[in-house]
C-alpha cells in the first residue's frame, strides 16, 4: 500500500509539472492578420519564407518588447538537387511571451539597401499573452 501512494504522488506531480511547462505555437504566412492566445513563459515561432540570395530579409518593424522577447533567429535552406543555388527556405523567429497584453508582431520582407521601395510582402499577427 506504501509502494501505491508513493507511486500516485509521483504521477500527480508529474502530470503538475507537465500541465505547468511553457507550450509552443508555431505559425506561418498563411495566418497572415490572424489573432492568439498564448501565456506568459510560452514560446511563438513564425516561420516566413524567405531567400536571401536575392536581397531580400524578414524584419521585425513592429512588437513590443516588454511582452514578447525575441530569443532565437534562423535560416533554413530548403534541400534541393546539389549545384542548385538560390532556391530559399525558411526565416524561422522564436519568441518568448514575458508581459501580459496584446502585442502587434509584425514583419517586412524587403530589401534593406532599397529604402524608398514599399516591402515586397508583409506579415503581421496579434497576441494576448494571458
């Protein structure tokens, strides 16, 4: 019996930890203007098409940082036949919710070195951190 009760605490705490650890929610440009919810100590990932060889990049023109931290930035190359080049892949930007609010997150995909041009394409979500 004293094996038992030792055993249910051990599963009730570690579903408690497990119920209590930060999530992941994961997006991309086909949610383009959508809204989220997420909590405080989660994680959001955008992930943008993007193909640097051409000049052009992801940036961020719009989050507040007192809500949502940017922790992680990467690229992706997609995998093609070898001599291939300038095939894109993916901008992938990790975030951390570390305020509670709503907070704007958007994105330009332009080229930096052309100032006067409008980006080629923007990407903007918005999200309540609870």
């Amino acid at each position: 019996m004293k094996s038992y009760s030792i055993l249910l605490i051990s599963v009730i705490f570690l579903y408690t930890i497990i119920g209590c650890s930060p999530g992941t929610i994961s997006i991309n440009e086909n949610n383009h203007k959508e809204k989220y919810s997420i909590k405080k100590n989660d994680n959001l990932e955008v992930v943008l098409s993007a193909n640097p060889s051409t000049g052009y990049t992801w940036q961020i023109v719009k989050n507040d940082k007192s809500k949502l931290e940017m922790v992680d930035e990467n690229y992706t190359a997609k995998i093609v036949k070898e001599g291939i080049v300038g095939s894109g892949g993916d901008k992938t930007f990790v975030f951390k919710a570390i305020g509670k609010g709503n907070v704007i997150l958007e994105f330009n995909y332009s080229r930096p070195f052309e100032k006067d041009l409008a980006p080629s394409k923007r990407f903007q979500i918005i999200i309540n951190i609870r």
